[in-house]
C-alpha cells in the first residue's frame, strides 16, 4: 500500500512540470466545474420542488394560525363580523403590513391599531400572508428586486411628493399627525422601506391607498428614498427638540433661554454679602 | 499726573469745551437705579432687540426678497432641482453655503422669541406690581404698542424665508383679513396685488418687516426709555423708600458694570441656543405651495394663542345680501383680539375709573396687597394659556395620546369657564396672604420650636419680625371703597343713577382687603396685652 502511495507522489513529482500538465490540470477544474454545477442546480431544482409542496403547507399553516389567533374577529373564513372587516381579496401585502409592524392582532379595541412589537416570527407572517393571499387576489407582498429603493428612486422628487401626498397627515418632517377622534397618522421615521410602500400600496386603517395610476411603482420608491433621507439626517444647526416645530421651540425660548436669563439677573442684583 | 490721566483729562475737556457736556454727563451718571432683578427683565428685551437688529443686518447681506421661481442648485442635496422662489433659495443660502449663516439665522430666530417672551414678563412684572400707574401710564401704552408691533414683526419674519410652514401661517392670516366684512376680499387683493399667493407679499413684508416696524418699534423703545429716565424708576416699599425718593446705585459705575455686562450675557445666551438648538429647519419643510399643507403645523409660540382661539371656534357663518361673513375667523382672528389688546392698554385708566385713585405712585404694590387687580391678570393669562395650549392640539393629541377633538372641547368649556374661576381663587390666594402677613406682624414669625411651660402646655415660639421686614409688609396703604350714595343729604338722586351704582359696586369688590395691622393693635402687642 506505502508503495502504491509512493509510486503515486513520484509520479506527480516527476511529471509536475510536464508540458502537458498545465492542459490537464485546466481540464479537470473545467470538469469538475461543470459536474459541480449540474449537480448543485439540481440539487437547486429540488429545493424548489420542495418550496412549492412547501406552499401549499405553508398555506395550511396560515390557515391553522389564522383559525387560532385572528378568526375570533375576522371569522373562521376571513369574512368578517362586527368591527373587523372581511379579509377576503386584501392580499399579501396588507397582511404583511399589519402583521409584521405588529399592529396585528391588534392590542385593544382602542381607536385604531398601534405599531408595537409583532407577534407572529417572519415564517409565521408569510404563512397567513400566504393563506389570506390564496382566498383571492389581492396585492401581493414585494419582492426586493422590485423594492430596490435605493437604485431607482429620486429624494428630491420624493421630497416633492411626500409634501404634496403625505405631509398633510404625516407632517412636513414625517413626525405623524394627529386626525380626527383620537385616531392619528403615525410617525414614518423608522419603519421598514417595504411596511412603507405595502402602506401606500394597501392604505390601512384611515389612509388612502396610492394605486399606481397615482404614485407610479418609481414615485413610491422615491417618496421611501426621502423618508429614509430624512431619517438618517444629521440634525443640522443643533439639537432636533423632536422636530415638531415652534410648541417646543417656544418652550425651549421660554424655560432654557428666559430662564437661564432671569437665573443671570436675580444673581447679578443678589447684595454681595 | 500720569501720563494716562493727562490723556483721559484732555480728551474730556477737549469734549466739554466743544459740547459742554460735562455738566449733563455729571447727572446723568449718577443718576439712582434702583437694585431688583425684575428691573432687568426690560432690559433682557432691549439687548434681544439690539441682537435682533445686528443678527438681521447680517442676513439681508444675503437674502433675496423675490418670488422670482428659481430652480435650486446648491449643498442641500434633497431639494436639487425643485423649483422655489428665490427667497427660499436664498435662505437655503444662506443656511448651508455662508460661512455662519446657520448660526445667525438660528441666532435671529431665538432672539426673536426671547425678545417677546421677555417684553411678556416684562409687562407681567409692570402689571402686577402695578408699575403703570400715574404718572406712567403713556409708558404702559407705548409698552402695549411694542408687543402689537412685536407679535407682528416676529411673524413676518417667521413668513419670510417663504417655506412651506409660514407660507401657511400667511394663508391664515390672508384668511383673516377676508374675514373683515364688506372690505376682507379687496384689502386681501390689495395686499397681496392680487389673488393669494400672488408674487408680490415677500417684497412687501420685507420692507415692512427691516424697515417700517423695526423703525417705528426703534423710536418707541427710545420713548419708553425717555420716559423711565424722566419719570425715575419705581422701586418696592422698603425703609426709608418713599414716594419722593428713588433708593438704589448710581448708573456710574455700578449699573454700567451691570447692565453692560448683561448684554454680553444675553448675546452669550441667544447665541448658545443658536448653536446647540436648531430652530425652524426650512429645509425639511420645502417650498411653499399653495397646494401643499404640513400636519401639525403651527405658529411661533406669541402668534399660538391667536392659532388656538381660531382652531377652538366653532363653524358659524352667515350669508346676507350676498356677502358672507365667517364668525368662526372674524371673532377670534380679529375680533377677541382687539377687545383684548384695547382692554390691556387702556387698564391704567380702567383701575382708576374702579378705584378712583388718580394719585402719583412711585412705590411699587405687593400683588398679593392688590388682591383685585392681581385676580385680573390672573384671569387674562387664564385665558391666554388655555387657547395657547389649544393651538398646540394636535401635539398634544399625538404626545400624549388625547383626542384632538377632547382638547378642543375643553378648550372651548375652559376659555369660558377657567378665567373666572382664577379670579376667584386668585383673589382668595392674595386675600389669605395678607392675612398670614398680618398674622405675621402682629405674632411674629413661626420658628417652629416648641417649648413645653411648666404646667405641661406646649407653645410654638413666634419671633418678632425686625422692623424692615414689618416695614414692607404693613406700608401699603388701604384704600376705602368709592362712596357713591344714591342721594346726597339734600335727598337729591345721584347724577350718576345707575352707572354710579354699578361703579359703587365695582369699586366696593375691588377694594376688598384684610385689614392690615393698625398702630393701635401694634402698640397694644407691645404692652404684653396678647
């Protein structure tokens, strides 16, 4: 065996440096690529095969957690009863939108559904995505090839329509508003670039949707390129005081200006003791 | 001699032989101010102005007052390419491209809002203290006329810079003026040249605002300080204060040193805020357009209660003769204003009506020792506090998680109900004071050491007060009630009829005090009869 061993580095060691053994050595990476290849895509074609049986149980998997935690509102079919509307032909990306930003299920019947930690994990949310999604067509959830904000969308533009279509609920810097009977529009600084555009694509609770004949798909893109802008802004010329405007700049004029100012003259007028 | 003082020697007499101003110089420096720290709350108002005045000189190097529509191109990325009007641009200038436009900008702007919270207290202070008394009472006047042309000033300056937020403060205010019946929509067209926004109003409220106002608001502060210099500063009771006296230093050395160095303070201050706190971020707002809106937006806090009386009216409007008239603008944009505005500065005269007092006063009032006049003022910032905070609703309703509509109602019930309601427990608060400082007189104060007697009693230790502090709590005078019988001994009716009674009756409720210790009651104490 050590012989045959031997024999095989002596071999290799005395043709290394053949004029041949370049070639070979090319061939056989270009054989082992393409073997590699073959075998990885369908490997790849399997993984998929599988993916799809995957949806049909994803789907019963959406269907077994809807029955559990959203059908006591929405009802057993997603029909609807009461004060929860029928969730037939919402779509994908509604239910991402409200799941996933965890305004869903919702806390308390309250005014309107708060953002707050989600309840359901990301396989989860596509599994009821994926069911509501399959009771009829609807909006569907987007991908991030389409979602490629940062390549395809314009912030001045963006700033342009945010101002026209948005601000006049989300303030001019995106800090939310309030609306009518406790309801409000809320903040757009720190949510996801996709919660943002299925929002605009799906319109929840008091918001209008911006179908595309609208916002095109790039407008959209454009209005989360700003947002995003804005976001990571560094405060300019000092410290932000909550980018609400004048109440808090008045009350800073007020308390740390006037105040420090008055602070200054009971100590100048104070008798040396 | 040395060789200094030959140099400030000649040049004084150099001046004198020229001017004779020596004499002049000698009185006026050691003219007496009195020493207290709301004496000083003017001048926080005055130095703010001369910021103002330096700060804003700075800007118009650089701003273009044009609604010219220009396309920007500049360092604020975001905006690249928007069209604006060449006053936004500029303004974006001069925020990013010149070297400390940012900060005299946000220097301007602070300044701006000290310089009216401060004339606010200012007029608390003169208010309360009873400061606008005879003789002063053209100063208090003046004063109101300031704060008109400072609410004014400071929002034009706010609409200036033409970004999306003042833009629609300007709306409200176009809105406003048509509200006026009959003339509203050509003195709108008049004023903006045309239908809103017109391409003209940036031009205009540019000059009136670096022009005309600051002109005028400059010749009124010199009025008003004419006027202190020559009527001499009022100063608190206190021993050997009278109505004949002013007790306090000379402005040379001592309020040179102090007020000199105020005014370094206070442009210390202004320009610490300028440069930790940013303050009207026109760059996130954009450019105006008549088409666009921003929730939440608001006014500068001295236009909020303005903002918050018209956000609480309800929508009344008639339609006669085919002209419409907006109740629910007119009465608060124009009409509660005015009332106020003119109640405010016609008070001197309207507590002298009440308590028929027409005497000269020098000495300052404890407020708490003009329990009428203090429930007043209570009640007016009452009401300015609670449609100040209205004009914030919708912050509120957002922060604090109310329904806009819940703050609004009680806006509306409060704007009725409160003021009165803080007259009321005002004066009772002024009223229970003067009975603790007439407790305090009579019994000394509370050292809150008890003794036990021998016969097992426990007593608190009172200890006399010293005879200043008694000073200042008993030299008030008290005033009696007018007296104005219904008919005089010769059974004639009173000429005055109704309006007599009524006055009567007002003054009566004025007046109301708690007697202040008598000499007889002190004199008694000290014999022992307790």
């Amino acid at each position: 065996m050590g012989k045959a061993v031997n024999r095989f580095f002596g071999f290799i060691s005395r043709y290394r440096r053949h004029r041949f053994a370049g070639p070979l050595m090319l061939l056989g990476g270009l054989l082992f690529a393409g073997v590699g290849y073959t075998v990885a895509q369908a490997a790849t074609e399997e993984v998929q095969v599988v993916l799809s049986s995957d949806k049909a149980s994803l789907i019963s998997e959406g269907k077994e957690i809807f029955a559990r935690g959203c059908s006591s509102c929405h009802g057993l079919n997603a029909e609807g009863a009461g004060a929860a509307p029928s969730l037939i032909g919402v779509g994908a990306a509604s239910v991402d939108f409200q799941v996933a930003t965890g305004r869903m299920p919702m806390a308390d019947m309250s005014q309107q559904a708060a953002r707050k930690e989600p309840v359901y994990d990301e396989r989860e949310t596509a599994a009821l995505a994926a069911y509501v999604a399959s009771l009829a067509p609807g909006p569907a959830a987007i991908t991030n090839e389409e979602l490629f904000w940062e390549r395809d969308g314009n912030t001045a533009e963006g700033g342009e329509l945010f101002r026209t279509n948005c601000a006049m609920c989300h303030n001019l810097a995106g800090q939310g508003g309030a609306l009518t009977q406790g309801k409000y529009a809320p903040t757009v600084m720190g949510v996801e670039p996709r919660h943002i555009y299925e929002a605009m694509v799906t319109g929840p609770q008091a918001m209008p949707v911006f179908a595309n004949s609208v916002l095109t798909h790039e407008e959209k893109l454009s209005v989360i390129k700003w947002i995003k802008f804005v976001e990571t802004e560094p405060s300019l010329g000092g410290a932000a005081l909550g980018r609400v405007g004048p109440v808090t700049e008045g009350a800073v004029a007020f308390i740390l200006g006037l105040g420090i100012l008055i602070g200054i003259a009971v100590w100048l007028t104070t008798k040396a003791r | 001699m040395s060789a200094r003082e030959r140099i400030a020697g000649g040049t004084a007499s150099f001046i004198d032989e020229r001017t004779g101003a020596a004499k002049w110089m000698k009185k006026t420096l050691t003219k007496v101010f009195p020493d207290h720290w709301s004496f000083m709350l003017g001048e926080i108002v005055m130095y703010s102005f001369v910021i103002l005045l330096l700060s804003g000189t700075f800007l118009t190097f650089w701003f273009d007052p044009s609604m010219r529509e220009v396309e920007y191109e500049g360092s604020y990325e975001p905006l690249n390419g928007i069209k604006m009007s060449a006053a936004y641009a500029s303004a974006l200038h001069i925020s990013f491209d010149i070297r400390g436009g940012l900060l005299m900008r946000q220097i301007h702007h602070w300044a701006a809002l000290i310089f009216m919270a401060a004339m606010v207290v200012h007029m608390m202070r003169v208010f309360f203290t009873g400061a606008f008394r005879k003789p002063r009472e053209l100063n208090w006047i003046i004063g109101v006329a300031l704060l008109t042309l400072g609410i004014v000033e400071g929002f034009l300056g706010y609409s200036l810079p033409d970004d999306l937020l003042s833009g629609t403060g300007i709306r409200i205010a176009e809105a406003i003026i048509q509200a006026i019946p009959v003339v509203g929509s050509y003195l709108s067209y008049f004023i903006f040249g045309g239908a809103f926004p017109g391409e003209m109003f940036i031009q205009r409220i540019y000059a009136v605002h670096i022009l005309l106002i600051p002109g005028i608001m400059l010749a009124l502060i010199t009025a008003h300080l004419m006027l202190v210099w020559y009527q001499k500063h009022t100063q608190y009771p206190g021993p050997g204060r009278t109505e004949k006296n002013v007790v306090g230093y000379p402005l040379m050395p001592v309020y040179m040193a102090k007020a000199g160095g105020f005014f370094f303070i206070v442009f210390g201050v202004t320009a610490f805020l300028g440069a930790v706190a940013q303050i009207n971020p026109i760059w996130i707002y954009g450019p105006y357009n008549p088409g666009q809106i921003g929730a939440g937006s608001q006014p500068d806090w001295y236009m909020g209660w303005l903002d918050g009386l018209v956000r609480a009216a309800p929508p009344i409007e008639t339609h006669a003769f085919g002209i419409t008239i907006s109740w629910n603008i007119l009465i608060p944009g124009l009409i509660i204003p005015g009332i106020i505005f003119t109640l405010m500065a016609f008070y001197p005269f309207i507590e002298q009506w009440m308590t028929g007092d027409k005497r000269e006063h020098h000495v300052l009032d404890r407020p708490r020792n003009n329990p009428n006049r203090t429930a007043i003022g209570a009640m007016s910032l009452t009401f300015t506090l609670v449609s100040l905070i209205n004009g914030g609703n919708d912050l509120l309703a957002t922060h604090f998680d109310l329904a806009i509509n819940q703050i609004m109602w009680f806006s509306r019930i409060g704007l009725i109900a409160l003021p009165p309601l803080a007259f009321v427990i005002t004066k009772r608060i002024c009223l229970s004071l003067q009975r603790a400082d007439r407790e305090k007189v009579l019994h000394g104060r509370e050292t809150g050491r008890l003794v036990m007697l021998p016969h097992g009693e426990f007593i608190e230790v009172h200890e006399p007060l010293s005879p200043e502090k008694a000073y200042v709590l008993t030299a008030h005078e008290q005033l009696p009630a007018l007296e104005i019988g219904e008919a005089d001994a010769n059974g004639v009716a009173n000429p005055q009829g109704l309006k007599g009674k009524l006055r009567a009756r007002i003054s009566k409720a004025s007046q109301e005090q708690i007697s202040k210790p008598t000499s007889k009651e002190m004199l008694e104490l000290e014999d022992g009869h307790h």
